[in-house]
C-alpha cells in the first residue's frame, strides 16, 4: 500500500501524519514544492515531481487540493486505475460530483469522500446512542461549528467559485451528520449574514422521519476560535455536547492584526485523532473489500442538501428537495 497524497496544504499536512501513524508509506505533490519537501522530511514520506509520476506510482490516490480541483484530479486518478481519497466537498456542483462517481465506478476503483466529522469520537458515539434507541425517536438536532475565515479571509476559500463557500465547506460537515443521524431532508430553509470577510448561516432541515435539525455554521468567529456542538433531542432523552470544556467566560476583543496560517481545526486529541481513525477506516474497509463508512451515494446526498441550503439562503426562501433518485 503506498499513498499519494496531492495538495501539502492544512490537509496535506494532516492526511500526511495521519497515514504516518498508520505506518502506510506515502509520497506527496503539491504545486507548493518547497512545502511538500518539507511535510515529506517531517513525516517520513517522499515528493513526486508531477502528478502523472505520482499516480504511476502509488495505490491509492489522496486528494487534499483546492475544492474547484477535486473533479479534473479525482477523475486523473480513477483513469490511472487508482483508488481514491478525496476531501469534502467532493465537488462544487452535484453534476461534477455525480460525474466524479460515475469514473471511479467506471474503471473499478473505490471512493472514499473524507467526512472526518463521523470519525470524532464524541460525534461517532452521539450517532451510536440514537441508532441503539437511547433517545427514543430523534427529534431536534441542534449543530453548531463556528471558526474564523480560512487563512484570515484571504486565499481561494474566500472564492465562492472555488471553494463553494462557507456553507458547502464547512456547513457540509454538519449537514453530512444530520443525514447520517436523522435520515433523508425534504426541506431546508436558510438566513445568512456577513461582515467583510466574516460569513454566518443558520439552516433549519426537516427530514423525511419528522425531526428537524438546526445547524449553525460560520467563518466569524476571531482568530484561534473554532466551537463545534452537537444537542441530540429525542422523545425519550437528550445526548449534548461542546468544544468549550472550560466552564469559564473568555472574553476575545480587539482587531486582529494577524490572518489565522490556514484552516482553523477543531481541539484533536492525540489519543483519538480522528484523522487517524479515518483512515484506519479506509484501510480497513479496502482490505476486507466493504463498504466505506461514508459511501459515495452519502456524499452526493450530503453535497445536494449543502447546495439547497446554499441556495436558500441566498434567495431567503425554504427549499424543497426533489426525492432522490
Ligand atoms: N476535513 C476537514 O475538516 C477539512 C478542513 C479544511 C479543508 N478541507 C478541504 O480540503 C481541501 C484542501 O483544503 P486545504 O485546507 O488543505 O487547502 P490549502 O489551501 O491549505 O492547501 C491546498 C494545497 O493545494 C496546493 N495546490 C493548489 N493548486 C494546485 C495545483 N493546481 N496542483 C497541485 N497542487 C496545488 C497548494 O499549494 C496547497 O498545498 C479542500 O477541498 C477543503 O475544502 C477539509
């Protein structure tokens, strides 16, 4: 097994000490080659000059670039017979990302879309609770991921054309937890704000089993900030949780004079990174030749419903999705 990993940027940097502490052999290439030598040299990986030679070379392809990137990569990928990882959003439209589908089946080679989101700990046993019962009927859904703008509000994520946006970025993650949690959307109806560079959206999604699930999402908060929680409402019980562990009022003022180096994360423990266990996941589920966790028909799913918020959210209006077909 030797991963080739493309795009040595903040996941470039965690897919490469993630597949490092599996021990699975990995070469990077990246438009940034001083950056991919050096994340090779810190994480025991080697470079390709070229993603032609990378693809010659590796068995599974790993796909960490810009999200506008994905289609034209993952498809170079599937075309050289390579399995393949890619980064969410797969896409920016549901048409690409039906296309990018439809090429890995074509040639035969599995795709995984890296929802990491399901492999937190925290979120995985939220998820758990409610399918085994302990909540009854699950009801209200209350999601919150609120961080600071990529790289300050100053690189390709700013661009709506090649990032997609906040809600498609970052919402998506979500979004993606309440269709594995609650089942399939019919409506979704959304308000958004910004200042600057600074983007907030609430989405209110009803799912075909009758719950509805609240989502918060935004690149607002300043530098260094990134709270993630979920509160899991059912008929007979409530499972919550949030990143503030401290139960203390932080008090954050000023201007910020420094744009945050890359994509803020949230607080991973080293003992469960969920990098790690992702991709423990990947490889366990090629080796036995099963499904992945997040199956390429979720992330379609997971990517239409962002797209619906999205567009909710523009026009201020509840969209209703059509069944899937
Ligand atoms: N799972 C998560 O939590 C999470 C977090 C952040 C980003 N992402 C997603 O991961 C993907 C990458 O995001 P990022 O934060 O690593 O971005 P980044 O800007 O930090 O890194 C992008 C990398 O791609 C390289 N690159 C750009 N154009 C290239 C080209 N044409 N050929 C080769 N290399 C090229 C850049 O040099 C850089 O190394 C995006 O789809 C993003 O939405 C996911």
């Amino acid at each position: 097994m030797r991963v080739g990993i493309i795009g040595s940027g903040s996941m470039g940097h965690a897919h490469a000490r993630a597949w490092r502490a599996l021990g699975v052999d990995f070469g990077i290439y990246s438009r940034d080659a001083p950056r991919a030598a050096q994340l090779a040299a810190e994480h025991g990986g080697d470079t390709y000059p070229d993603l032609g030679t990378l693809l010659a070379d590796v068995t599974l392809a790993d796909v960490c670039l810009p999200t506008f990137l994905h289609r034209e990569t993952v498809e170079a990928a599937a075309r050289a017979g390579r399995h393949v990882v890619c980064e969410k959003p797969l896409a920016l439209s549901n048409e690409d990302a039906a296309a990018m589908v439809a090429a890995c089946e074509a040639a035969g080679v599995r795709l995984f879309v890296a929802m990491v989101v399901r492999f937190f700990p925290q979120y995985r046993f939220a998820r758990d609770l409610v399918q085994a019962g302990r909540i009854g009927t699950p009801r209200v859904l209350r999601l919150r991921r609120v961080s600071s703008p990529p790289y300050g509000g100053h690189s390709w994520f700013a661009d709506e054309t090649k990032s997609g946006g906040m809600i498609l970025d970052l919402m998506l993650h979500d979004i993606d937890y309440a269709l594995w949690t609650a089942g399939d959307v019919q409506q979704v109806y959304a308000r958004e704000t910004r200042v600057g560079t600074r983007h907030y959206a609430q989405a209110a999604l009803t799912h075909v089993s009758g719950a509805l699930s609240l989502i918060e999402s935004g690149w607002a908060y300043p530098d260094g900030l990134f709270r993630t929680a979920i509160d899991l409402a059912g008929s007979s019980g409530l499972i919550e949780w949030n990143s503030d562990a401290a139960p203390t009022i932080r008090i954050v003022h000023g201007k910020q004079r420094h744009a945050t180096p890359g994509v803020s994360l949230p607080v991973i423990s080293a003992a469960a990174d969920p990098f790690v266990l992702q991709f423990n996941h990947v490889l366990d589920a090629l080796q036995r030749e099963v499904p992945f966790d997040v199956t390429p028909g979720e992330a379609l799913g997971a990517l239409r419903v962002a797209l619906a918020v999205r567009d909710s959210a523009r026009s201020g209006r509840a969209v209703t999705l059509e069944a899937a077909t």
